[in-house]
C-alpha cells in the first residue's frame, strides 16, 4: 500500500481560490494614468530567469506599477527582458501558494490541509531531528534552484548535512563546467565570461542567443552584429541567430563533435593556430594533431553534412579573427551523453585560437572579496553527497540529482529526507515521475517550499508557501562580471497572504532544531547591512542606489607574454588530459555517430522561447497573454506526408508509449525533415496552475532514452524520439 498519495492541489484552498481578485492587465488598477501619482522606487534583483539582472520597483500611491532595469548594472544593461518585465504578474499572480499545507488523511483519503506556521514548523523540526537521531543528519538531501536556496543549504550545513544537488547541474550546465575545468581549470562562469562585444567571429553552437534572452548576452551579441562580426551559427533548426548569420550551418543532430574536430584539424594541418600561445600556455598539442588527423573536412562531411569547403571556410574565419573569435560553451549542455567531452572539444578549440582570457574572446571575472557574516565553523559531515551512489561520475563537481533521486528508493535507502526548494521536479528531470513516486514513498520527510503549486509540490508531506521576490531579502549579487559589482533585492512589499521569506522560514527552522547561533540576525537586512560595510558600503546606501560598482584590482585579459598558471594538474591548459585517461576515460574527445532515428519517428529536439523561462513563468498572467502555448516545428515534406496543415493540433508518441497533450503545429522550413522541435516549459499537469494547466506539451514526459555522460552524471536528452497522434475532428 503506498504511504503517499499524488496529490492535486487543485483541490484545496477551493473557496479563498475563488474570491481572489481576477488579474489585471498593467499589474494594479490605477486612475489617474500611470506614472501621474506619487512615485516610489525601491532596488531589486530579477528572479524571473537566473541571470539575475538588477532592477528598479516602481510603486505609484503604494501600488506596484512597473519594473525597470537599473542603468549602473553589467548584467542587464539598464534593460529588462520580456521576462523581466513581467515580474509584477509573478506577484500578482492570483495561483500563488498562500498558506502552509499539510499532508492528512481524511476518510481514508490523503489530502492537504492548511496548518499555522508553528504546526508545520514542529512537524518538520521534529521530522529532521527523528531522521538525525536514527540515520545521522547527512541521510538528510536538499534539491534546489535559485540563489533563494542559499538559505536553506546554510540551515542544511548548520544541521550536519552537505548532501545537496541543483538540476542545473546534472541537467545543464555541469558537462560545460566540468569540460572547461579539466581543460584550463577553469568554467566559462555565470554569466558567460564571453567578450562578444570585441570579438570579431563567433560560433553558436546550438546556443540560441535571442530565444533564451539572456539578457547581457543578447545584448553584447547585438552590439558584435552592429560591429559586423561574422557570426557562424551551427543548428539544426533555423534559429533566431541563424538568421543574423554569415553562416548557417544545419547539422545533422548529434555530430557536433565530428564538427569541432574537423575544425581543429583545419586550424592545425594549414598552421593557422596560436603557436605562440600554446607554446606558452598549453599541453599534449602533439597528441591532438595526431588524434584530429583522420577527422577531416571530407570524412566529417559524410557524417554532419556540412560540404568539406564550409568546414574549412569557417575554420579560416575564426583564425583570422583569433584571439577575438570565440566558440561559446553554451548553456543547457546536455544532449547525447557525451557532453563533457563535446565540451571539452569546444574548450580546446578556443584554445588553439588563443582565445581564452584575450580581448574579444573571454574575459577574466573579478567578483567583490565579500566577507562571509562571522557565525561558527559547520559541523563536519560524516558523508558526502557522491557517497550515496559510490564509484559513479568522478569528475562530477556537485551532487548529481538523478544520484540523489535513486539512492531515496527502498528500505534501505541512504536518503530518509528531501528538502526541495524552488525546483519542479517532474519537468527538469526527464523520465523521473516513477522514481519520483518511489522516493516520495521511501522518505521520512518531504519539504518543498515554493511560490507556486507546482507538480512537485504533490509530493510533499508538507508545502511552505514562500513569498515572491519583490517582497524579500536575499543574498547581495556577487556575480563575476567585467568588474566587480554588488546589487541589492530587498522587498518593495510586504509579504502577501502568509507567504514568508525564504531566510524567515530557514531561520525559524534553526532555531527550533537548537541551531540559533548559526542564525544571529532578527532581519537578514543586519547581515547584509555588516557585510556591506566591510566593503565600504551600507545597507542604506545600497536601498538608493541598488548596484555598487567597484574597480578592477586584477587586468581583464593576459597581459601579452604574461606568465600564468592554470588550476590544472600541470598549470597548463591541457589538449590532452591526463586525468581523464587515469580514470580510464579518451583524453581526447572522440566522435561517436548518434543513435539513428527509428523508422517512422522524429528527433525530438527542445528549447526555449524568448516569453518564459521553462515552466516557471508560463502560469505568469502578464507572460501568458505573449505566450499561451508551445508550437510544434515541422518541416513541410512531414507535415506533407502525415497530412498535417499549419496550426493543426496533434499529439506526440514517444516508442515507450508516452502520449503528449495536444500542441499546435506550425509548419515551416527551419527545420529539417528528421525532426520537430518544440519550446520546453509547457504541459503542466497540476490543475491549481489555472493559466497554464493541460496547455501546450510537456517534452519531459515523452523522454524515456537518455544517455548519461559517465565523466559527471548529465542526462543527455536529446536521444529521443516521437512520432505524430493526429486529433481526431
């Protein structure tokens, strides 16, 4: 018998549902015309993607009218995103979770029940000590997303646990970091350390600059495209960038690899490389001109598509534009399983340009020296997060989920309890929603703490509703950037409903579970108040103006000549990695032919459209009138042969027999005939999502062949394939 139920909190909460005040479009009701009344503003950082752009919160007569950019801030260019401008439907938003829920059973059936603050505090409190006392408090993981987390992983740590792990790890960027580290030490950072607005060629590998809308990027592209840089697209679709491009190259799915190879052998047999770079700096440059001599532009040819003159055409490209080329790490990184190493080609790549920390390819971060709040040392665990799931992934840096998500199944399982926070779980992690039942039953304790009645929030033994962003305080944004820069959230709003702040509710956990001293503050504004001031600032100067820049101490890009180490095992950026080839894996990255597409199906490839980030913000009311639904790209000669007109809808069949919600077909060319391609984010099953409930497809659910990257744990997921279920009249 299953001890926890699937919950739909569509159920709940059905009466104060019910007289919520509907949304209105412009965010609150306002007469006179906006911007005529008395106007506030109060310092913010987006949370609507994880760019993080620094903003300004208007307020007219106390009501929320509109957010801006703020002019001082690197990462958005005094510009807001799409997105980021719908930030107040976040907080208007009538769906929002409103008070703790917990789990009960009521005529046999379980259900959620609206409970205090104190009740559902207790319960966890006591919860979390029970599975100390029995297990120790390491069998105790957190799953998380968003900086919002930083507190609950400083409860977990005060605890004696440091088992945690962030899907976009596993699930996007860890093959691109880990790549990049076992090849010069370092990761391409967040945001991307690319120097596109000096460079003069750039390569988007399957990078969609434009539909992802990452804010600095987007614009820095923009301002390389004003520069007439030759930008070089590689896509299998037609992309937004494609069509900036000098080149558009379609390449078969999957061979991207091959690709990068042959562009080395290119760079290497014409001796258009950086030789006095690689000299200086560089490792195994023998060994890779030996291993990339068989893949040539003829030989890749027959596996990507691309014609041998392209191939060597845009090799000769990038070299006469090196150091000021760059080939970008990307982002969403997992695709076929071999993605660290594709990373780690793309890496090498750069390389041989002499790229790497030169002006016009990537710059060197420099983040603030911000010191931490002075508390005491963390107790220090007995186990680590990889010791749930020994012997797999050794170059995995963080704790992979899906490691995580099978170590919680059984009896015996090394995870008794999960805290999950701001992570929708059945979407991010593809081909997960039995495991998921599974761990749910298994777990002592369940937490999720949430804005919104996600699918995960099903789940949960209990829901604590956080409050938005615009009503909180969280840690100062210390991104590395091109100089160091401090920003502020702080709330413009009192929290709505009874909604708290992440640090309120990690705070209150502290202190019941006798770990008061780890959390000294009343407010978390004294800490960022005490750690503003070791750097010269306070908190009432940052509540003005919101983003504090401070000057380089360090040179943005080698100094010509410049002697330097890397963070590698021989201080050199290394073409051939000895690490690696101890743990038995090629030093160097070899192409494999990607699985073939089953006769009758279509690769099913994803992505991002410019109006959401994934499934976060397609119930927001603001970005759901720009956006209602996904569309499903289809190549004419398809949609020819299954009788498929533009705009028709139709269902998706995965070969393990998945079946998708319907999604609307549009028919065009900017796809090839071997597959369709749809934005990620849509389809979501929990009902309390009343915008966005059962519209559009969910591409998770029809996933069902990933492929790990055995170097560090990620889900490739783009081996997978479907085939059409026409609507019947």
């Amino acid at each position: 018998m299953k001890r926890r139920e699937f919950i739909k909190v569509s159920s709940l909460l059905g009466t104060s549902a019910a007289v919520a005040p509907p949304f209105m479009l412009g965010g609150c009701v306002t007469n006179p015309p906006p911007g005529t009344g008395v106007v506030s503003k109060s310092p913010t950082i987006c949370d609507m993607c994880f760019w993080k752009c620094a903003g300004e919160v208007y307020k007219e007569d106390g009501e929320l009218w509109k957010i801006t950019g703020n002019e001082d801030d690197l990462h958005s260019g005094g510009r807001l995103c799409t997105r980021g401008t719908g930030g107040p439907g976040a907080y208007l938003d009538r769906d929002r979770l409103k008070k703790p829920l917990m789990r009960v059973t009521v005529d046999g059936r379980q259900t959620f029940q609206e409970v205090s603050w104190d009740e559902a505090l207790h319960f966890i409190s006591e919860k979390m000590q029970g599975i100390a006392a029995s297990a120790g408090p390491e069998r105790l993981a957190m799953l998380h997303h968003g900086a919002g987390g930083h507190h609950f992983l400083h409860l977990l740590r005060a605890f004696g646990s440091n088992s945690h792990a962030e899907p976009a790890f596993a699930q996007c960027r860890g093959p691109r970091d880990v790549g990049f580290r076992l090849t010069v030490g370092e990761s391409a950072s967040s945001p991307e350390r690319t120097d596109m607005a000096n460079a003069k060629c750039i390569v988007l590998l399957g990078s969609h600059i434009g539909e992802n809308l990452h804010n600095a990027q987007v614009q820095t592209l923009a301002e390389a495209i004003n520069k007439d840089v030759t930008l070089i697209t590689v896509d299998p679709r037609f992309s937004v960038p494609a069509g900036k491009s000098k080149y558009w190259l379609p390449i078969k799915p999957g061979t991207d690899i091959a690709l990068l190879l042959a562009w080395m052998n290119v760079l290497i047999s014409e001796d258009l490389c950086d030789t006095d770079y690689l000299d200086r700096y560089a490792i195994g440059f023998e060994q890779l001109a030996e291993h990339v001599r068989e893949y040539t532009p003829e030989w890749v040819y027959l596996e990507t598509g691309i014609r041998p003159e392209v191939i060597r055409e845009t090799a000769r490209e990038l070299a006469k534009a090196a150091p000021a080329a760059i080939v970008h790490p990307g982002r969403h990184a997992v695709w076929y399983g071999d993605d660290t190493q594709r990373s780690r080609a793309i890496a090498m790549l750069n390389a041989l340009l002499g790229s790497w920390n030169r002006k016009g390819g990537f710059y060197i971060p420099e983040k603030v020296a911000l010191p931490e709040y002075p508390i005491p040392e963390y107790p220090k665990p007995k186990f680590s997060t990889g010791d749930a799931y020994p012997g797999k992934w050794p170059f995995a840096s963080q704790g992979v989920t899906n490691g995580v998500i099978d170590a919680s199944i059984g009896e015996d399982a090394f995870f008794k309890g999960w805290l999950v926070y701001g992570t929708n779980l059945p979407q991010s992690i593809p081909a997960v929603k039995d495991k998921l039942r599974a761990a749910a039953n298994s777990l002592d304790l369940l937490v999720v703490v949430e804005t919104m009645p996600s699918e995960m929030t099903g789940y949960a033994d209990v829901i604590l509703p956080e409050c938005t962003y615009l009503e909180r305080y969280d840690d100062l944004r210390n991104s590395g950037e091109r100089h160091p820069s401090l920003a502020l959230r702080m709330p413009a709003f009192e929290p709505k409903y009874e909604s708290k702040p992440g640090w309120w509710i990690a705070k209150q956990l502290g202190n019941r579970l006798g770990l008061e001293e780890y959390f000294p503050w009343q407010d978390y504004a004294e800490k960022l108040d005490w750690q503003l001031q070791q750097v010269g600032s306070s908190l009432e100067e940052m509540q003005k103006i919101g983003v504090k820049n401070f000057p380089r101490k360090y040179p943005l890009y080698f100094r010509d000549g410049q002697r330097v180490q890397f963070a590698t095992p021989s201080r050199k950026i290394e073409l051939y990695s000895q690490q690696l080839a101890d743990k038995g894996f090629d030093p160097m990255p070899v192409y494999t032919p990607p699985e073939p597409v089953p006769s009758g199906y279509y690769r099913l490839n994803y992505g991002r459209m410019p109006a959401h980030t994934f499934g976060k913000t397609t119930n927001n009311p603001l970005l759901f009138q720009l956006a209602p639904e996904n569309q499903l790209w289809v190549n004419p000669m398809v949609a020819n042969e299954w009788s498929i007109k533009n705009a028709e809808y139709v269902r998706l069949a995965s070969p393990s027999g998945a079946i998708s919600n319907k999604i609307r077909v549009r028919v065009t060319e900017r796809i090839g005939p071997d597959s369709v391609f749809m934005a990620h984010g849509f389809g979501h099953k929990s009902k309390r999502l009343r915008l966005t409930a059962g519209v559009g497809a969910d591409d998770s659910e029809l996933m069902s062949n990933i492929k790990i990257d055995p170097i560090m744990g990620s889900t490739g997921m783009r081996s997978n394939f479907v085939t059409f279920v026409k609507e019947q009249a």
